[in-house]
C-alpha cells in the first residue's frame, strides 16, 4: 500500500496546527499548503544524525559548510546557477525571503509590479508593509493561463523597484517558458530592475521545464534575488528552512542584514534540508506520482459540476477553479462552502485582485479525503445553479 493513500486524522487534528486543528472533525481543509503526510524517513534520519553530532554551538552565518555545499552542488547541476559558498544564505523559511526583499529593496511610495498575479498573498502584504504599492501585472485566464508580457511592460513607472516572479506560479500552477522568462528578464534588464524569484514549488512540476530566471545571464544572477525551500515538497514546514542566492553587492549587503535579525539559520533545520537535497528523489518521484493522480481526478471532477472552470495546473499541489458563475465573490463562496459542505478552501480574492471569482483547493492529501470533500462541493453548489 502506498504511504499516500490515507491520512492520519488523529495526527492531523494535533498536529498541523494552521490547516486542520482550527476545524471540527467532521469538516475537510484543503486550504493551508501544507502535505497531509508526515516527512519522508530519510529527513527524519539526518536530523537525529545532526543531534548525535551535537550541533548546538553557533554555526556560520550563511549555513553550515556541509549544507552549502549540498545546495550549490544543485544549483549547479539543476538550476545551472553558477552559485559558490559565498553566493548562498540559508534563511528561515520562504517567507522570509519575501520579508527581507521588501524590507531590503523598497522604500515608500515605491513600486513593486507582481509577475503575474493572482500570488501568494505574502507578496502583496510585505509591499504594503513596507508603505510601497503592489502593481499587479494578471495573468490572463482567457488565453490559456498565458503571462501578458506586453501588460507587464505597461506596468512599469519611473517608481517601479522591483519585478517580483513567481515560477512555478502559485496559485494557477503555471511553469513559465524560455521565452517567457527571457521576455520577463528583457524588461527588468531595460529598466534596471532587481528581480525576486520565488521558486519554492520547483520540484512539483507535472509537465514543462522549471527554469531559473538566473541561469539566464550573469546580469540576470547579479540582479535577481532567488529564493528555494523545503517546506512544500518535502511536507517539513515546521522546519522553517530555506535559502537565497545572488552574487555580487546585493547578496553582500542581504548577507549583513541577515546577521543582523537571526545570526543563522537553525542547524537541525539546515540537517533536514541537507537529507532533503542528498536522499530526496526517491520519496519525491512517489509523492509526484500520487499528486499527478490527485491533479487529474480533482480537475475533472470539479470541471464536471455545472457552473465550474477549472484549469489543469502544471505544477504546485493547487487547483484554481473559477466559481465565478454563482454570482457570489469568492470570500462569500468560500464562507457558503465552509458552512453548507464543511470544506475549507482559500479565498481566491486573497491572492490580489486578480484572484477574485477563484478559489484554491490544495489536493496533497489521500484520494478518499479529496473526493469526499469535492462530492460535498457539488452537492453545496447544486441549489445554487436552480
């Protein structure tokens, strides 16, 4: 039997404290990104590994060498980012990353233009934290999830900071082309932007070719910030462990501030990281595959209910659909869902403007879980469409 089919209930319910223990029993949460499965064996290993080793005193500011070394052997091998030691710094978690960028980069009244939006809304909240202005550059759902660069290069003013990339995208799961990318990296190139690429969800793709928007140029290394992680893929967001890379002045600079606000990154955190990156692949290839299932029967189970649009996503463990035809917004419809179904979906008005008449479902949970949950959806939507 495989580790996918079920879910412990009981473990979810103390455990996974943000998507499951805020519900009562009887309702089902897709909404937080988070695996229902617990962490693969192998990370489990390289953590009590790391606690034998007696980890506790402070390590290097940008990582443990060990775990450096591991994360720049596959930027280069995978990402074909010619990153060294010095270009790389382990941080606490994805987020943490969209925190320093914004705090780092954008002054107020700045802009910084989203590519594309809908997005994580963290995005969107760290711009406004730094008293700056999110411009939101939509992707365009006619045309089969298409990126406007010609949108994007009207986006851009005198005040625009900073191009923030989300690729693979969440939440619509696009993995953006070449020529995509390249077009993206013309205009920041042509307006001498700094670039933040967010690609945390670069090892669960379904179809096309992740690339990094920083393997393009050393001009493009130089002026992106990259942030990678953990937490999605590997089911670990409680460990809070990432990483950036850049090279050049902006990386020296990050690097200070970095030490500045947290010394390091945990080391038994950098340990689960480590195990991640060496031993990985096989526990990821099985995950993928279940979530390959998962993508195809909840997609067209949701595009078989009356009133339904749901794009196929090439990568992320998200569903989009637009519900937009029932004549509610989305925070209505996830607020009727929550009541009339007692299933827990996001909010697509959440992730910006764009996002309004969408909502995300996250299926990295069991077959029986999703199923259940997308029956009580069609039977909640039903009287909706008389």
């Amino acid at each position: 039997m495989s580790d996918f089919e079920n879910v412990n209930k009981e473990f979810l319910y103390k455990r996974a404290a943000l998507k499951w223990a805020p519900w009562a029993e009887d309702v089902i949460s897709l909404s937080v990104a988070d695996l229902d499965f617990p962490a693969p064996r192998m990370i489990k290993e390289g953590i009590i590994r790391a606690v034998n080793e007696d980890r506790t005193p402070y390590g290097s500011y940008g990582g443990d060498p060990d775990v450096i070394g591991a994360v720049c052997h596959k930027l280069n091998r995978v990402n074909h980012i010619p990153a060294s030691p010095e270009d790389v710094h382990m941080i606490p978690g994805t987020m943490f990353a969209i925190f320093l960028v914004c705090y780092y980069f954008l002054k107020p009244g700045d802009e910084a233009v989203i590519c594309p939006a809908p997005v994580y809304p963290p995005f969107i909240h760290n711009i406004l934290n730094a008293h700056a202005v999110p411009v939101f550059n939509p992707l365009d759902f006619g045309k089969g999830l298409k990126l406007d660069l010609d949108d994007l290069k009207s986006r851009i003013t005198p005040r625009t900071r900073l191009l923030m990339v989300s690729n693979p995208h969440n939440p619509a799961g696009r993995v953006f082309s070449r020529e995509e990318l390249e077009g993206i990296a013309r205009i920041a190139q042509e307006h001498d932007l700094l670039v933040f690429a967010d690609e945390l969800y670069e090892d669960m793709i379904f179809e096309g070719e992740h690339i990094s928007i920083a393997s393009l140029s050393n001009d493009l290394f130089e002026r992106t910030l990259t942030v990678f992680g953990f937490s999605k893929a590997f089911g670990i967001p409680g460990y809070r462990i990432a990483y950036i890379t850049s090279r050049g002045k902006y990386m020296k600079d990050l690097k200070k501030r970095i030490h500045d606000m947290i010394v390091h990154a945990d080391t038994l955190a950098q340990a689960a990281a480590k195990a991640a990156l060496m031993n990985g692949r096989s526990w990821l290839d099985k995950l993928m595959a279940h979530l390959k299932t998962m993508r195809d029967k909840g997609a067209e189970r949701l595009s078989q209910i009356p009133g339904v649009w749901c794009p196929v996503p090439q990568a992320t463990p998200f569903l989009f659909p637009n519900i937009s035809s029932f004549g509610m917004s989305s925070k209505e419809m996830t607020d009727y869902l929550k009541r009339q179904a007692k299933v827990i979906v996001m909010d697509g008005s959440e992730f910006g403007p764009p996002g309004e008449g969408f909502v995300r479902i996250n299926f990295a949970t069991a077959l029986s879980v999703m199923e259940e949950a997308i029956t009580r959806i069609e039977e909640a939507l039903h009287p909706l469409r008389r």
